[in-house]
C-alpha cells in the first residue's frame, strides 16, 4: 500500500482532539491548513474523558468474556454498560459485530494493531510539549484497585500478557494503603503500572488549538458541514460559513463523521458510545491516577479537584444528558476513595465517543474515494491516539510507502456502498 501524491493545501472537518492533532501533523508537514468546527474547538468528546496517556495498556473494548458479564450486569443501578430501551436496527448491527470481534484470536490482533498505532506516542507527546503544546502532563503511572485479591490476580494475568510495566505483584492490605491512602474500604487489592501519564484534556485542547493559530492554522469555528465532493483533484467541503476549497479534506467529525461519510455514498460502522465525568473534592487527593477495575471508573486528580469518568451508554441520542448515569458511577464508585465528596459533584459532562465493532479506530482513505481521509472511531482512546493518528495521516498523504498500521486501520475493512 502506498500513499498518494503530495498535496499542498488540507480541510480538516472536526475541531475535536483527532481533528486538532491531524491539523497539526499536515501543518508540520508544510501543508496550508483549515480546520472547520460545526461548534466551538473541543465541543464534543475531548474535554470531558479521563485524560489517560497510557500506550502500555492499549486493548481494543471486544474481548473474550466481556459479552456475558455485560449484559448480565444491565438491571444493576451502577452497571457499567448501559442501553437505552430503544434499539434501533443500527445498534443491533452493531453489537453483533462487537461480539463476533469478541475472539481471542480478534483480540489479539487488535491488540497488535493498537500497539503499533501507539508505539512512541510518549515521544510524540514530548516533541508538541516542545513546540508549545505543554498540557502538564503528571507522569506517576496508575494504581488498579479492585474489590477482591480474585479480581487483582485475573487483572495481574492480563497486563503481563500485554507487556505492562507492572511496578508490583498484587497488594493488599497496609501495602495498597500506603501505597495509595486515598482508598477506602472497598479496595482489598491493587495493582501498580508504572510510567503511564495524564493531563487535563480541556488544557490540551485549548493549548493545541492556540499553537495551531500560531503556526498559521486557520480554525473557523460554527461552520456547519452539509456536504462535501471532490472534483479535479480538489475537495469542497460546503459549510455554513461557505464553501472551503483544498487539495484534500479528513473527515474527523467524531459522530458526525458516519453521516458526512453516508453522503459520500459509503456507510461505515461507527456508533456512538457515550461515557459520563464529573468532579469532586477529595482529602487527600490520590496521588496517581486510580482504575476501579471491578467498578469500570477511572479518577484522574487534575489540580485542586478529582475527575471521575465511567459508564458506556450505547444511545442513538448523542447529545442526551441523563443523570441516571451519573449516579450509577456514583454507585459504582462509592467506597473505593476514602474521602470523595459524592454529593458535591460539579463539571457534570457527558460526550460521545465513537465506537467500532472490532475496537481499532478508522484511519485512511474513504472507500471510492482517493482525495478523502476519515480519521474517527477511537472508541475510549482518542487523547491518547490523537498524535498518532494526526501523524499517520500526514503520512498518508507524503509520497511512499504508506505505514504498514495503515492497512489494518483502513475505513474499508467496514464499509458498505450506500
């Protein structure tokens, strides 16, 4: 696989973290870039998620196992999946192919698939620190905790499958509180994984998006897509605030992305899956990230107060807020940190994060067309892929070989002619 001629001019549709980061790759590789953002930059899924940095732990979300325990925990308040009673034909497609990729032998490919994808994302992460994107990134690794020494151990298996550093055995008792004092009763065991980040996302975004303007990016914000063509080796990307002529366009839209790509007469499995955050304030403040294995919640201290993250609710209505979810993370979480202020809780969020049937994000031309990226389906991992992704796609569009991740995240591998 190769990639196509050298283009001199790009439209980037999404002001999102994907679309933010291919603009910044196509700017580094000398390209005049626009981004067009149908809201504000960052609207949509990038502000709220855990902001995790953790290329050591990738894994795609269909895995062997995940099927039954899920949909045998739907009737429980702090379930951590959740499906709203309608089921539209879409999200029954959908879920099929999750389970058919829930193979071990699928699983293990995804996982490869995403390792190579990350690989060096801690380099690439340094070198736009470097040119003024400094998100503060806390580099302290994570603790697991689970609810049971069983759970510890099962989760011990499958980070040494991955290669995990691991910085120790399962702990338990005065080794996870001295570890950790920030955990409450709950915690029975843990694990710790060294060398992991996070950040603040919304600092990212917002720090990204100000060196873009500086390097000359033009980043139009409210400008609505209704359409986009190519034509003569051109794109038109037709907007609200007019018409954006390029050499090339990606589409990194986030759940908008599956209809502009249906109007290029291709439909792609994409769905949203909408993850819930909110903040609280804790005494004492966690020292590292901490993963609630058991509960599915992750808390990331990100200055004076804690962010919590959880839930997956598989619901058509992208933009629906429903509070029930916040409480099930509530419920979920209640008794793992010995100090959070629950009913405090500000910063209520939620944001759709576009799902694949087989885990892996779709990056690379749109089938039929040779003139039109997508860059979207990053499922939960979109902060820590987004410098990847926007260097992968550069790539794509440099002359030569094309990398070799490529052709295993190939928008084809799950299109239809519409």
């Amino acid at each position: 696989m190769t990639s196509g001629p050298r283009t001199e001019s790009a439209t980037v549709i999404g002001g999102g973290l994907i679309g933010l980061c291919c603009a910044y790759y196509l700017r580094q590789a000398g390209l005049h870039v626009t981004v067009v953002e149908r809201h504000r930059v960052g609207s949509g899924a990038s502000r709220g998620n855990a902001g995790e940095i953790c290329p050591d732990l990738v894994t795609p979300l269909p895995a062997p196992g995940v099927i039954g325990p899920a949909l045998r925990g739907l009737p429980r308040r702090d379930s951590a999946l959740h499906l709203r009673p309608r089921l539209d034909a879409a999200l029954v497609r959908f879920l099929i192919r999750f389970g058919r990729n829930s193979t071990r032998r699928r699983h293990s490919a995804g996982v490869r698939a995403l390792s190579q994808l990350a690989a060096g994302s801690f380099r690439l992460f340094e070198e736009m620190e470097s040119a003024g994107v400094d998100a503060e990134p806390v580099k302290r690794g994570y603790v697991f905790a689970y609810a049971s020494a069983d759970s510890a151990r099962r989760a011990l298996g499958g980070f040494r499958e991955v290669g995990a550093p691991l910085g120790s055995d399962v702990l338990e008792g005065a080794e996870l509180t001295e570890l950790e004092p920030a955990l409450g009763p709950r915690a029975r065991a843990g694990i710790l994984i060294e060398d992991q980040w996070s950040v603040d996302p919304s600092l990212f975004v917002d720090r990204l998006a100000g060196t873009l303007r500086e390097q000359g990016v033009d980043i139009i914000e409210g400008a609505r897509v209704s359409s986009l063509a190519e034509a003569g080796g051109r794109t038109r990307v037709r907007t609200s605030l007019g018409d954006f002529i390029s050499d090339t366009a990606v589409i990194a839209a986030g759940v908008w992305s599956r209809e502009l790509c249906r109007g290029l007469g291709v439909d792609i499995d994409l769905f949203p899956g909408k993850g819930y955050s909110f903040s609280v304030e804790a005494d004492p403040m966690p020292r590292r990230v901490i993963h609630l294995g058991d509960a599915r919640v992750v808390c990331t201290p990100m200055g004076e107060r804690l962010r919590v993250a959880g839930s997956m609710e598989f619901d058509s209505n992208a933009d629906a807020f429903h509070p029930r979810r916040v409480e099930a993370v509530v419920a979920a979480a209640g008794g793992y940190l010995r100090s959070a202020d629950w009913s405090g809780r500000q910063d209520e969020w939620v944001g759709a994060r576009v799902m694949t049937p087989d885990g892996l994000p779709a990056v690379g031309l749109v089938p039929g067309h040779s003139r039109i990226h997508l860059a979207s389906g990053h499922n939960m991992l979109g902060l820590m892929l987004g410098p990847a992704t926007g260097r992968l796609i550069a790539d794509l569009l440099s002359p030569g070989p094309a990398p070799a991740v490529s052709g295993l995240l190939s928008p084809g591998r799950s299109a239809i002619r519409v």
